[in-house]
C-alpha cells in the first residue's frame, strides 16, 4: 500500500532561537528570497545579531519551517498588540522539493496560533505587488487586499477572525478530506538559552 503523503512528511514550525541566526540570514541574503522583500539589502552578522535580540520576545514569534527534519524556511507573527488584537504574518521558503507540500500546513498553524491560540482579532501581511505567487496564496487563505493599496508596491491585505473561520478553515477542511494533507506541529515555547558562540548547521 502507497503512504500518503499527510503519513510520510512530518512538518514543525520550530522557534527560531540564536543558533539560527546565520542559517537564517544567509537565506535572506541569497537574491533568490531577497528579491521579494521589502529590505534588500546585505544583512551583517551584527545587523542580524541585533535584529534577533529586537524580535525574540513574547510580541514576535518567528518559527523555522522543518519538514522531515530538513530546514525549509521562516514563518512569523510579528508586532502583536494583544491590546488591539492585532499582529503581521510574514513567511519565506528556499526553493525546494516539499516547498509546496508545507506552504498551506504552515499557514494554517499560523493562523491557528494566531487567532485560537492567541485570540487576535485580525492578522495584517505586506505583499510585494510584483509577487503573484504570493498574492494569489494570501487570497486564497482569506486575505483581503485594504482600501487605497492597488498602486502601493508593498500592499496591505489583512485576514480578519471572521474570514480565518469562514474562508481560511474551509479551504484547511477541503484539504484535509484529500488525505494528502499533513498537519504542522507548533512549537512556540522559547528555545534554551544557548552559547552565542554555537551554530546550527
């Protein structure tokens, strides 16, 4: 019998600790990723040193994608006001075989920490007009593109939590009924304090 493929991949959303910093930021130098962002240009160790000393705290939670132990990418929620309810999703994948095997599992964990877990009322994402490819995914999971934006370069579309129950949960069930759709493991909880010294590899 045939192993579906919601059998044989197993994908984690890992909290990025400092011993990813240079995986990380060597991704985000390679023009192939760099070019769809908004920031372009060459991060230091230091700039990427202080960068994680801003961000690794309770308001961002930026995970490395990991599917069958291989390390994919980052996926994040960024900015969170737990006043308003808010926060800014982000997601970057290396050109790779399972690339579209773990784009929609990771989106949904995502949002699912973001709204259920969390209770935000409403996640906010900045797409390049320029990038179809990631217009077209952030529509389909529920986004709308906000007032005044169409000329924008870097536009504005925001998932609200009703549009994350109607939209996003259904394309996630439709998904799942195929049998061909693995689940994501979420492990947010802030890694161990680790030698600054080290590095994965």
């Amino acid at each position: 019998m045939t192993s579906s493929v919601s059998e044989t991949l197993r994908i984690r959303m890992v909290r990025m600790s400092v011993l990813d910093c240079e995986l990380v930021r060597g991704w985000r130098n390679d023009p192939a990723i760099s070019r769809y962002m908004e920031f372009r240009e060459h991060i230091t160790a230091e700039m990427q040193r202080q960068w994680f000393g801003r961000i690794n705290n309770d308001r961002n939670y930026y995970f490395v994608i990991e599917a069958n132990g291989e390390r994919l990418g980052v996926i994040n929620l960024k900015d969170i006001d737990r006043d308003r309810r808010t926060g800014e999703a982000g997601v970057f994948l290396i050109e790779h075989p399972l690339r579209t095997s773990v784009a929609y599992p990771c989106a949904f964990a995502l949002y699912e920490f973001a709204f259920d877990r969390l209770g935000l009322d409403a996640v906010a994402a900045h797409v390049l007009r320029d990038n179809p490819r990631a217009v077209r995914f952030n529509l389909s999971l529920g986004f709308t593109l906000q007032a005044g934006q169409e000329a924008v370069a870097n536009q504005l579309y925001v998932l609200t939590k009703r549009d994350y129950q109607q939209i996003t949960l259904r394309l996630r069930d439709r998904l799942q009924q195929t049998g061909q759709f693995p689940a994501c493991e979420v492990v947010a909880e802030p890694p161990p304090r680790a030698d600054p010294g080290e590095e994965r590899t």
